[in-house]
C-alpha cells in the first residue's frame, strides 16, 4: 500500500535568495535518496518552501523496497577450484564478500569458459526502516552562506527550531543538528502560532489555518492575482517583474498587495532613478497608466492579511519618501558636477 510521506524543516528566516535554490537542491536530493533506497514508486512530488521552512512532500511512496535478486560474477572455475576439486581462498573470498557461502556457488559458461556465479536475494525494507537516514539529506544541503549558533560547533545556513518527518499520520523518531522530530509546525509570525501537522496529506491545510500558505504556486497565484484585481480597480497597469516576483514570494507566507501613492514632485526625477528606488531597493512593483507613463504610485506586497492595511500603505508610503529624496538628492549633485 501506498505511503505519503512529509519532511519540513523549520529555520529562521532564509534570505530571499537562498530559498529557490534551495528549493531545486532539496528535490534533487530527495529524490536521489529515494532512487537509491528503492521507494520510487512515486505519483506526486511536491516542495514547499518560504523563508522559514524547507518542505517536501511526496505522494505514493512504496510501503517497502522491492525485493532485489542480483547475479554476481566470481573468478573462473580454474581458479576458483584447486587440484583437488576444493574451493580455493579466492572463491571463498567472492562468496563471503556477497555474504553467502560457497554453497551458493554455481558454474555458468561464458564464452566457452565456466565461471563461479552467485544469486543473492534481498528482502526489501519497509519505508519506515528506509526514511531513518533522511537527516542525512539534511545535512548534505550546501548553502552560499553558513553560521553556527549557540555553544554548538555545526554550521547551517540559518539555526533550526523544528523538525517534522510523517510518514502519513505517523510521526518518524529522527534526530537531525540538536533537534529532536515532532510534528509541531510554526504558523505565521504575527497572526498564527505553533501548530500539529495531523499527516502529510493534511500539511497545507493545517497551515492555511495558521496563516501560511504554504504551496509557492498558489502564493504566486494570489500574488498576481490581487495585482491583477488592483489594475483593474484604479485603471493602470502593473509592471510584474518576473525576478521581483520572485524575490517576494520567497519573502510572504500569507501575501496581501496593496498600492500606495508619492507626491507627485518626485516625478521630476529621471524614471530610472524612481524605477530603482522602488524596486531595488524596497522591492515594490512600477505603477503606470494606460498610457505606460509612470505613475506615482508603487504596488507592494505585505507578509499578513488586510487588516490595519492603512497603516501598513502609510509605513510604506514614508520609508519609500526618504529613498527618493536620496535618489533625488544625488540625481541633482551629479547635474551640478556635469555642469562644470
């Protein structure tokens, strides 16, 4: 029978990009481990990643290893029997090499010369006895970046707080740096709290309910898609930078978009100014209107709910002041510096 197995890790925040790679080394990983223990028998592989947790979960899982049956090939029969007709030190050594005996041997001609061959069967492990080395997966992962924290001596990109290992509603007993596994999972910073992962099939809903969307595709989704709903609204359009949007779904686990306005005076200043201001350096999307003339407005994406909204935009509104007044300022020093 088919198993459904979640592994999440829960660390600080990650910076926005580390997540991606992250994201691709982790399945690269895992799916190498499963080929070489022999339980890909898969349907679904799935990751889910943010900045506080690497995540992957995969559906149809074998319930065992399949059973292997492997021929090997020894020395020749001359040097594998003495005058005697005895088995010599070096067909002993082959067969207990295999762990078998030298009443596993048997003679197979290959081209017009007889061999010593064996036949080893395996049993195969059930999932449960396979999974225990998963931590090794973990601690494989390389990172631009490591750190250490605390008295302890080993090194990860940020410190762990938490592990889970379900092998559908069963919780694995694992070890992996200092921390021991459970099936405690962190919802959103502010609006959620720890929270039970029941099984891996209930993983995403078990975090909708703390405020973390947990599937990068359906963070995207909303992403676009309430800047879509904000075009169309106040009738402009929306520049979707494909790296900024990416930068900011690695960023939210909970996305809501907003559009906040600057004083007009501030288009005076080269666009390309403006443009960087607002992307590069506060990773908010370029407003402009139907026209594609620059707009002041800026579209950003906060990491909770609509609630308070207002006084998010206002926040937003007065850091996004003080960078165009640096842009403006060194726009203006340099024209005096061209005019001399």
């Amino acid at each position: 029978m088919a198993k459904n197995l979640l592994v999440e890790l829960g660390l600080e925040e990650l910076p926005a990009y580390v997540v991606t790679p992250s994201e691709k080394q982790l399945g690269d990983r895992m799916a190498a481990f499963l080929n070489e223990k022999n339980v890909w028998h898969l349907k679904a592989f799935k990751l889910s990643l943010h900045h506080v947790v690497l995540a992957v979960r995969v559906s149809g899982l074998a319930d065992a290893q399949t059973d292997l049956t492997e021929d090997f090939k020894g020395p020749s029969k001359k040097i594998a029997l003495d005058t005697d007709g005895n088995f010599t030190k070096a067909a002993q050594g082959f067969v207990r090499g295999k762990g078998l005996t030298t009443d596993d041997i048997e003679f197979r001609e290959v081209k017009g010369e007889e061999y010593v061959y064996v036949t080893k069967h395996e049993a195969g492990k059930a999932a449960k006895e396979v999974l225990i080395d998963i931590p090794e997966i973990l601690s494989a992962m390389t990172f631009p970046v490591n750190m250490h924290w605390a008295n302890n001596t080993f090194e990860y990109i940020r410190p762990v707080h938490t592990l889970t290992v379900l092998l559908d509603d069963e919780a694995l007993d694992l070890d992996f740096l200092d921390i021991h596994s459970g099936r405690v999972s962190r919802g959103h910073r502010f609006l959620g709290h720890e929270t039970e992962i029941a099984s891996a099939d209930s993983y995403e809903e078990d975090l909708r309910r703390v405020f973390v969307i947990a599937d990068a595709k359906e963070r995207q989704d909303m992403i676009v898609n309430q800047i879509k709903d904000i075009e169309k609204v106040q009738n402009v359009q929306v520049e979707i930078d494909d790296e900024l949007l990416n930068e900011v779904l690695n960023l939210v686990e909970y996305p809501t978009a907003f559009m906040g306005s600057f004083d007009t005076k501030y288009l005076e200043v080269p666009e390309e100014v403006l443009v960087t201001s607002m992307k590069n350096h506060q990773r908010y999307f370029v407003v402009r209107d139907q026209a594609g003339k620059l707009m002041p407005n800026f579209i950003s994406v906060r990491n909770g709910n609509a609630e308070y909204l207002e006084n998010v935009i206002k926040g937003n509104e007065k850091v996004l002041v003080a960078r165009l007044e640096d842009g403006e300022f060194f726009w203006r020093e340099d024209q005096k510096l061209k005019n001399c």
